[in-house]
C-alpha cells in the first residue's frame, strides 16, 4: 500500500509506577531523520529508539516527543531538603537581625527562597527495566501515525492515478497529429525547394533521399510516444507491487519529463507544442505529489 510521509500518532501506556505518553509525527524528507525529544531518564534509551522506529520507516523526518510522569499525574521527581545548609542559613539571619537590633522570624517560605535549600531532584528510573513501558506507548503511537500515514496514502494514489488519466489522454492526442507529420514535412520541404528555385531536383536522386530520410527521421516521435506510454505502465506496475514508491516514482517522472521534453523539440508543430504544456503542466503536479510519499 501507498503510503504519505505525513502522519500523527499518540500512544500511552502505564507500568511500574509510571505513565509515558508518546508523540510521533512526521512531515516530508527524502531520508530518513529523527528529531528526538526525551526525558533525560530516556537518553539511554535513544539509540535503541531510533532503531526501533526505523524498522517502520524508511523516508521522512520523524519528531518524537516522549513524557514521563508518575500515575499521579505529577513529573516524576522529588524534593530533597539541603538541611545543613537550612540551619546554616537561618543562623546567618539570626545573627544578622541581632546586629541590627530587630527581631526576624525565618518561616519556611523564606527558608525555600534560598538558593540551593530546596532541590527538586528526578526520580530516575531504570532505563532498561522501564523500556519495554515506553516501547508499548510508542508501538500505540506508531499505529495510529502508520493508520494516518496510509490513508493519506490512498488519496494521494488516487489523485496520481487520474494525473496519469489525463496524460494518457493528451499523449493520445499528440499521437493523433503525430500520425500527420510525416505528410506536412514533406510538403513543408517541397515548399522551401520551389521558394528557392529548386523544385525540379530529382527526387530518386540518392544524396536527396538521404536528406529526406534525415529530415523526417529528426521529427519522428514515434519512439518517444512509445516509452512514455511504457512509463504509464510502469506507475502502475509499481503501485501494485511495492510498498515504498516516492523514491522510484521521482526517477520515473524525471524519465516522463525527458520524454516530453523530448516529443515537444522534435514535433515542430504548434498543435503539439500547445499540448505538450498541458503535459508538464499536468507532470509538474503529478511530481509534487510524488514528493509526498514514503
């Protein structure tokens, strides 16, 4: 199945104490990046993150965002008091306010506003005993960013195919007013021989056969129609077969767009030069939604 680069997933799980949410989205790259955002409990568990995803994915820069907290709903961390350094500070006060000749009361509001008294220090869990917790809130996540992901997918699969449709039908065109090239080259040449005096060479003459042959061999687009019909065929080979198309779809549109180009040089012919914009028109909207697939 087709799938977007585009997604968003959400999963949580809950074990040992612990609640980890997981957040996972990705937009369009053409490789593969991660932008993790991770409680420090979890910087052990980066490395093995990242490889766990990437066996999901292949293109697209994925940000994780991952939260840690405990099941109160609180951040897991706890308060430690400094008390040495508590007592020394309230005897500092003390011994300020009776050389002053005031009297102070030191209450624990003031206590805490002293710089280094009150620590909130993380309660850091295991990073291995609690991954298999954190792997559960990211599998959930990564279900609902895949869902998200494949049914963009089928829109964009669809939106590819009538693209493809509306070339065929314009290639169908050209190849209708190809089939008349031959015979107003020819005349178009005639014309230029007797505007310059030469229409009574002689046409079996072999030197002027070859000229002949060259000329319409130069405005010949038979080949040209041929393999961009082939490279119709082949969307839809690859469509069917594989799942990961962004890459070899962007190699078959620049091979489409070589072709066009190709057919809109040769023809020399405004009919088909005019249905020949339609075409990159059309091949320029088919590649920027190319650039959306994974």
């Amino acid at each position: 199945m087709i799938k977007s680069m585009t997604g968003y997933g959400r999963g949580e799980s809950v074990d040992k104490g612990y609640r980890v949410v997981a957040e996972i989205n990705s937009v369009n790259r053409k490789q593969l990046e991660f932008a993790m955002s991770l409680p420090r409990e979890f910087d052990a568990l980066e490395g093995k993150l990242r490889s766990y995803l990437s066996g999901f994915l292949s293109r697209g820069r994925i940000q994780v965002r991952v939260q840690l907290s405990d099941l109160e709903g609180n951040d897991c961390a706890e308060p430690r008091i400094n008390q040495q350094l508590a007592e020394t500070s309230i005897k500092s006060l003390q011994s300020l306010a009776s050389k002053m000749g005031t009297r102070t009361e030191v209450n624990l509001e003031l206590l805490t506003r002293i710089p280094g008294v009150l620590k909130i220090d993380p309660k850091i869990p295991d990073a291995e005993s609690i991954w298999s917790t954190l792997k559960s809130a990211v599998e959930q996540a990564m279900k609902g960013l895949i869902s998200m992901r494949e049914t963009e997918g089928k829109h964009l699969h669809k939106d590819l195919t009538e693209r493809i449709k509306s070339m065929r039908e314009s290639l169908a065109q050209i190849q209708t007013k190809a089939s008349e090239l031959p015979a107003k080259h020819r005349q178009l040449l005639m014309d230029r021989l007797k505007h310059a005096g030469l229409d009574q060479i002689d046409l079996t003459d072999e030197r002027i056969l070859k000229e002949l042959v060259l000329f319409a061999d130069k405005s010949d687009i038979t080949e040209e129609i041929t393999r961009l019909e082939s490279h119709f065929e082949h969307f839809n080979s690859l469509c069917e077969k594989q799942q990961q198309v962004g890459r070899s779809l962007d190699f078959l549109a620049q091979e489409m767009f070589r072709e066009i180009n190709t057919i809109g040089s040769k023809a020399s012919n405004h009919e088909i030069a005019h249905i020949v914009v339609t075409l990159k028109t059309e091949l320029e909207k088919f590649r920027e939604q190319v650039q959306n697939l994974e």
